[in-house]
C-alpha cells in the first residue's frame, strides 16, 4: 500500500469527523409557535379591552372639558350678576336735603357724580326720580317741594351728559316717609330723592 493510499482514508475520517463537530456547534433552528385560536380570541379581548379604556378616557376628558366650559359660562354669568347688582345700587342711592331746600348739597352732589358714568355707560337705562318732603308744611307745599328736589337732580344729571328724556320726575311729598317718627333723625330721612330704574336695568356694563 502507498503513502497516498494511506492518506486518503484519514482524511476522510477527518473530514467526517470535522463535519459531526460543526452539525454540533451549529445553531439550531426555533420552531415558531402554534398560533392557536385561543391565543388569537385572548388578543382580540385584550385589544379591545384597550379600544374600550381609550373611547371612556375619551369621553371623561370630554365630559370636563363640557362641565369646564359650563362652570366658565355660570362664573361669567354669577359675575356680570353680581357687576349688574352693585351698578343698580349705584343708579338707585338716595339723595338727602336740608328742611325745606331743594339745593343739592356736596354729598348729594358726590352721589349723583357716581351715577353718571353707569347711565352714559348704558344707554337703554331709564330712571325715575321722585321727590320727598318730610310731614312738616301743608301736603300741597310739600308735594310742590318733591318736584322741585326731583327736577333738581334731574338738572344736575343732564348738565353732565345724561340725555333728558331718559329721566322722568315725580313727587310724594310727604306721603311715602321711610320714617314715622316726629323728630329730626326721621325727618331727614324723608327729605329725599329716590332713583328707580323704569328700563334697560337687566344686565348693566361697568363703565
């Protein structure tokens, strides 16, 4: 036998072994996964377990968006009320004078001062002023002294801006007192000038 006929049959079984070792190193393949139709139900539960939690935190972030947009409106509306409220209080103080004048005195004059920008301000609003006399004098004297006090203030609020014919006037002399008692504490209450709002007084605008 030759050296070449030796040789051949070692390298086969090197080749062999050497083929058995990589077979063994190599990595070996996965199988994938039965896709069964419990695992594909178990998905589609939990995909729309998840559509469903998206469409209710959807509608819980619309729902207070609404109610938000509700409270806004209600806290604009409790604050144009409350606005509306204190200019009416404004248009509406009573005026005072001294016993038997009609002259308006300087904190008559202050009140009236304050009225004027709420009634420019607004100009559907409507007064009436009338006039009060205390019970002393006869009931003509005094029911003349209620116009006169009346068409003072009147005088006063149009000279600054107020157009005439928004402004009625009206006496009671001595025939509506807010105070019965004969003495100077009531009496001064009585001599008076009331504001009543007769139009345009639903919702008032700052000025």
């Amino acid at each position: 036998m030759t050296l070449k006929t030796r040789f051949i049959p070692l390298a086969l079984i090197l080749f062999t072994v050497a083929s058995t070792e990589a077979c063994r190193s190599a990595p070996q393949p996965v199988v994938p996964a039965v896709d069964t139709a419990a695992e594909r139900m178990a998905r589609e539960a939990e995909l729309e377990r998840q559509r469903q939690a998206d469409a209710a935190a959807a509608a819980d972030a619309r729902a207070r968006a609404v109610a938000d947009s509700i409270a806004r409106v209600r806290a604009a509306e409790d604050a144009a009320r409350r606005e509306t409220d204190m200019l009416r209080s404004t248009v509406t103080n009573v005026i005072t004078f001294d016993f038997n004048r009609a002259e308006l005195r300087s904190d008559a004059r202050a009140v009236l001062d304050a009225k004027v920008p709420v009634l420019l301000a607004n100009s559907g609003l409507t007064i009436r002023i009338a006039g009060h006399a205390d019970e002393r004098g006869s009931s003509e004297y005094n029911l003349a002294l209620g116009q006169r006090r009346a068409a003072m203030a009147k005088r006063y609020l149009v000279e600054r801006g107020v157009a005439e014919g928004r402004i009625e006037t009206t006496s009671f002399g001595e025939e509506r007192p807010v105070c019965n008692e004969s003495n100077e504490s009531c009496w001064a209450q009585n001599r008076r000038d009331e504001f009543e709002i007769t139009a345009g007084g639903t919702m008032l605008r700052r000025p």
